[in-house]
C-alpha cells in the first residue's frame, strides 16, 4: 500500500514537472497568449481555449486547441482585456480568468464531477441520436386510424428526409439544449407530449412547424419527440464524442458579433469564388432573409459591424411581418421579431468587387414581358407567371443598391466563369425553370430584361443530342419527342471544365441535375437527371435526398444528402448512355460515390449514415485553407462544425466550434488575403445561420457570428 501511495505521488509530481516544462517551451509574442492546460488527470490534450473580449466595436472571441503536451498560443490577438478559460470534452468549464496580450497563462480545467455534466457540452446530434424513430417495419405508414404515419409515406427514409434537411433541420438544430428540453418559460401541461403540442406553435414560424409535423404525421411525430425529452430528463445520455486529433488541434476559429438578436442570418460571402484573391482584407457580407432588411457587414480588420439597408421596388412588397404569430414564443412572448419586404437569400461577389444577392423587390406577380404572349425568347417558349423573390447588386463604391427584375424566381446564385460573366440562379425548389442573368450586357445596357433568359428542364428523351418538341411531365414518354421534367434547383453551381449548369432537385429520394446551355439556351438547353441511388440493387450504399452542392475544379459534383453522407458525383465513370429513353434518373449508380458524415446514427435506423443533417458544402478549389485543393466541406450542423472530407483517404477532419455551442452554417467560403501569408495570409468564412440564435448558448440577446477558420502548421505557431 506505501508502493502505491508513493507510486501515486511520484506520478501527480511527473505531470506536474511535464506541465511546468511544457510551458517554459511555450513562447508568446506581444499579440498572444500562451501557456498549458493541466487537470488532476496532468496535461490536458485536445482541449479548447476560449478568449473572449467586449472591448472591441463588437464582440469578439479566439479558440484554439491544446496539444499533446497540453500547451495552447492565442495568437493574432487585437489589444484588449480577455477572459480565458477552458473547455473539452470529459470538462466542465473552468473559471475564466483575465488576460491581456503578450503573456504566458498556465491554466486549470475542471474534470466533470459525472458524466451528465459532461454531456452538457456535447454537439446536437449526439443527442439527436437518441431520438427513437420509426421501426421500418411502420412503413409504409397505415394513416391516423392505423399507426399515425401517412399512408403517402412509403419508407424509413422517406420520413427521415422530411424529419431532417427537408423540415426541421432546414431551420436550426435539432438536440441542442432548446430542442431537447422544453423551456420552462412555455408553461405547465399535464404531459410532454402536449407541451411538444405548443411549443411547435410558437412565433411567426408556428404554421410552417405544424405544417412540418403534418407530413410526419402529428400524433406519432409528437410521440416520438416526448419520449425523447422524457428519456433525457430521466438521465439518457449520448455516446461522448471524440476530442479534436491531428490536424484538428492546429485550426484557429475567431468569432466576431454582427446583426442584431432579433435577426438571424442565412448566408456570408467574401471573396470571389472564382479569384479567392479578390477583396482581401476587405468587409465580409451577409444575408438576412426573412428577419430583416438590411446586409449585416463586418469589417474584421477593425472588428466593426455596420448595415446596408436593402430597398424593394414596390411598397406592396409582401412582408415577413404578415406572418402573424401563432401563439406566444418561450422568448419573445407576442412580439414579431421578423420584419422584411426583401427576404435576401444568398449573397456572391462579382469580379468587380461588387455583392449580387438573391432579393425580393415586389409582390409575386410577374410582369407581362415574362408572361404568354411575350416576345421575350425566354417566354416565347417557357412563360412564367410569377416569382417569389428576384435580384439586386449592392456596389461598395458607390454604396448603392440596384434592384433587378426577374421573371424567374431566385433563392441562390453562383457565376460562370465565361466571357458575359453569366449569373446563374436556383428558384429554390419550384417555379419548373432555371434562370441567368448576363452581367455583362446589364452593365452595358441597364436592360434588364433583355439581359435576362431562362429554361424548362428538357430531357433528351429521343436521344438524339438536340433538344426538339417535347412531352410534358405528367404525360407518357414519346420515342420521337423529348420530356419536360417537373423540377427546378435548390444550390446551383456551374462546371468550371464545362460551363455546365449543376443543380441539386429537393424531395425522395432526390436528384442532381445537368444543364448544357448549349449556343441558344432558351431553346437548346438539355438536362440529364441524376437521382441518389436508393432501392438499387447495383449499389452498395443507399442515399437519400440532397440539399446543397457544389463542384471541384476536376467537374466532381459534391452534395450533402439527408442519410447523413457527403456524396459525389462523377458523371465520367457513368457506364450506360446518359440520355435517350433509359436515362430517367437511377441509370447511372456508378456515378455516385458516399462518404458518411460524422456523428452518431438515429436510434432505431440500422442503414449507414449518420444523424447528422448537412444543410449545404462547399469545395475549396483553391485551398483557401490549408487542407488542399478541390476539398469538399460539408456544414455540420449537428456537429457544431465545418467537416472537411480528406477524398484520397476518405476520412474527415471536423472543425468544431465550441463556443457558443449551437454553431449552424448554411454555407461558406474562402479567401486568401496575402498569398504569401501562409496561414495568416487565408482561412473559410462562415457564419452561424440558424433560424434561432436565441437557441444557442447564451440564449435571448444571443446574435449571430461571423466566423474566420484558418489551419496552422501545428497548435503553437504564431
């Protein structure tokens, strides 16, 4: 027993000469803070280390991870006074302590006195795992005198994909501590499952969350997610997740404030995607969609946040604030915190440094320019009646906002890379056409609606590589004749070898599409229909329903798909023809490659896949990071994170964000500031873009945060 008490001292007296050597080797400049991190267990390795300040213009926040050894640097630091402290998994976290600049900092982190006080820190999907879904055998469902699934709903993965990137999680987490738990604030009801009854009422997205459960079927829906809540109060908890290894220790996250609590933001953009160079060092720009009228922008250089405010051209604009609220929300009471006309989707830099977004700027009806009887190309043969939201350009130059009037509706917007510097759109899921806008004769004529064109998905049905007249969607394939498809984009993105138009098709089990402009794209463009390989016997791993994409510089379409994958798309390794009468959508398994994502699977789901709910990604053509060129990176919204897919070894390095838990991005992109830099000198951009800010730590008053995600050589360069 002596042995072992000695045994025991010696060991307590090693990790501590370790730390305190560990810390001689860390040496911080005037703009950084160093040290190490020990607990009772010694040196903490894969730990977070958080410095926030409030002394700038806005808030502001750096973290970086622990190595091996323990050790930390905050580095780039503006001059300020910083609390720091300490958070990890297996943690709580440790007393913040003051700071500034230029100094070392020893620091202790606080072993979790059990298991759930661990688990307090652990990303949602790690509690969303614990939610028991329907059995497959529920499907297909027997209605509301049978098992309360719709008869309509045919399978598992039908109802998942409704449950995650097609409903819920569309708009924000599903596991953080505001889903998961019901807030005291909502009131007392004599069961869970009526309290799930009335929070799903709450504020001006009340209808949209009941018209959600509706699709799942209310009372089995409601079921569900009581029994999840009360298993959590019992004490359920999830597998812990891992601590950031490798590569992962050397990524440096700084936050700064922008907007307001009230408004949320969907999007941000930085640079150009086609010249990451452009706007170096410059303002970072977001997209408020439905809660405000105004661009959020940031000045990181300066940590100063300012707005533009976004006109529309007609007064009868519809507004967020129509929608009315259904019943009180556990944070804002009666109050319509959303109010705009513009409803601003997606923003994108032109190579003029100049920030075209997708906006509203008048009610849906369309012009007669767009409608039948116009002898506009575009509507001559595909006529549109209306279209939600158009397109408006903001120039920092000039600070003005010019408004654009489309005939198709908008929701994103990517450019080509070709001599009119074409802007492509997605409507977002409906309207039946894909449209462009030719920026280069709009800046030379003003003309918008001759600067405008778009098309009908027409499939090359008789496979005679020309498109001819075709057949409707709801009519039988003609032999001689091509076939209009029903559907329309959700992300776009454009071909760089190609100048081929890629867009994702929302539903079950969902599609990516090809658009070949061809030299008159009214009239000649052709679509090819790709769908997630799902009931194929010819495929080792099933699929479902995509949401955002993008494309690799070698024409790699890479989308996020609600199965929990990162999937990839490479139409070279097609092996049967990719048009005539067979090519109707599931002709080309081969094409398809998936990568599960990070985090644990549902309970009760047996397919490969993970619960993570992926809203968009994004590739890095140029290695604006770090990792290298043409890396795929999918938001990780369960995760709290950006995770990047290393495609030659398939594995991912995750980017978790800790602080505030509840980190949701619905894009991304990245910028090189100085190209001969190094790290410094570039790093992804992103913001958190949930619906409810209010959800993530912190609570009301909560506002979103832009994010500036760079990669070191290792964990204490400077």
């Amino acid at each position: 027993m002596v042995f072992v008490a000695i045994a025991g001292v010696f060991a307590t007296s090693l990790a501590v000469l370790n730390a305190q050597q560990s810390a001689e080797a860390v040496r911080v400049g005037n703009d950084a803070i160093g040290g190490v991190v020990t607990s009772t267990n010694g040196p903490e390795a894969g730990l977070w280390v958080i410095a926030e300040t409030i002394d700038l213009p806005t808030k502001f926040v750096k973290i970086v991870v622990t190595d091996d050894g323990g050790r930390y640097v905050l580095p780039q630091l503006p001059k300020a006074n910083y609390k720091v402290w300490v958070r990890g998994y297996g943690l709580v976290d440790s007393q913040p302590v003051q700071a500034t600049p230029g100094r070392t900092l020893n620091l202790k982190a606080v072993v979790a006195p059990n298991p759930r006080a661990a688990a307090e820190y652990y990303p949602a999907v790690y509690w969303f795992s614990l939610l028991r879904v329907p059995d497959k055998s529920e499907f297909p469902g027997t209605g509301p005198k049978g098992n309360g699934i719709p008869e309509n709903m045919k399978s598992q993965g039908q109802w998942l994909h409704l449950m995650k990137t097609d409903s819920c999680w569309s708009c924000h987490q599903m596991g953080d501590k505001a889903t998961r738990e019901i807030p005291k604030s909502l009131g007392h009801f004599d069961s869970t499952t009526a309290a799930w009854s009335r929070r799903l009422l709450s504020g001006q997205a009340g209808n949209n969350m009941i018209n959600g459960l509706a699709q799942l079927g209310p009372e089995r829906a409601l079921r569900m997610f009581a029994d999840w809540t009360d298993r959590i109060a019992a004490g359920e908890l999830p597998p812990t997740p891992p601590r950031p290894q490798g590569v992962e220790r050397n990524v440096v996250i700084t936050e700064w404030d922008w907007a307001d609590p009230k408004a949320y933001l969907h999007d941000e953009i930085a640079t150009d995607k086609r010249n990451p160079t452009l706007n170096a060092n410059g303002p970072i720009y977001g997209a408020a969609e439905l809660s405000t009228d105004y661009l959020p922008v940031l000045d990181a250089v300066s940590a100063t946040p300012r707005q533009v405010k976004v006109p529309v051209r007609d007064l009868k604009t519809p507004s967020s604030a129509d929608d009315r609220v259904v019943a009180p929300s556990p944070y804002w009471g009666d109050e319509a915190i959303w109010h705009s006309q513009a409803n601003v989707h997606n923003p994108m830099f032109d190579e003029k440094g100049r920030v075209w977004i997708t906006s509203r700027i008048r009610p849906s009806d369309n012009p007669a320019f767009c409608k039948e009887g116009s002898s506009h190309p575009s509507a001559a043969l595909f006529p549109l009646k209306s279209s939600g939201r158009q397109l408006a350009m903001y120039d920092p130059k000039t600070n003005q906002v010019t408004l654009i009037n489309t005939c198709f509706g908008t929701h994103h917007l990517v450019f080509a890379e070709d001599a009119n510097n074409t802007l492509w759109t997605s409507s977002g899921g409906g309207g039946g056409a894909v449209g462009w806008l030719n920026t280069k004769m709009f800046d030379e004529t003003h003309d918008e609606e001759k600067s405008q064109g778009w098309t009908a998905l027409i499939l090359d049905a008789n496979g005679n590589g020309k498109r001819d007249e075709y057949v409707e969607p709801d009519q039988p394939v003609d032999a001689t004749k091509d076939k209009r498809i029903n559907a329309a984009f959700y992300g776009v993105t454009v071909s760089p070898l190609d100048g081929s138009v890629w867009g994702t098709v929302l539903g079950f089990p969902g599609a990516v599409v090809r658009l070949n402009p061809g030299s008159n794209p009214p009239a000649t463009a052709l679509a090819e229909i790709y769908e997630l390989p799902w009931n194929n016997p010819n495929v080792p791993v099933h699929g479902f329903s995509p949401r955002g994409l993008d494309i690799d510089r070698n024409g790699v379409v890479w989308t996020v798909i609600a199965s929990g994958h990162l999937a990839s798309f490479d139409r070279r390794k097609c092996k049967g023809p990719l048009n005539g009468p067979t090519a109707t959508g599931q002709h080309c398994p081969e094409g398809w490659t998936l990568y599960q994502l990070p985090g644990p699977q549902l309970n009760g789901v047996t397919d490969p896949g993970s619960g993570e709910a992926s809203y968009y990604d994004w590739v890095d053509q140029f290695d604006t990071f770090g990792l290298g060129k043409n890396v795929p990176i999918a938001t990780g919204n369960g995760n709290d994170a950006l995770l990047a897919l290393l495609p030659e070894s398939g594995k991912f390095v995750v980017l978790r964000v800790p602080y505030p838990m509840g980190f949701y991005a619905k894009g991304m992109d990245g910028r090189i500031d100085d190209p001969k830099g190094g790290w410094k000198g570039k790093g992804i951009w992103a913001t958190y873009g949930t619906r409810t800010p209010f959800h993530a730590e912190g609570g009301k008053g909560t506002t979103s945060k832009v994010l500036h995600f760079q990669l070191r050589p290792d964990p204490l360069a400077q």
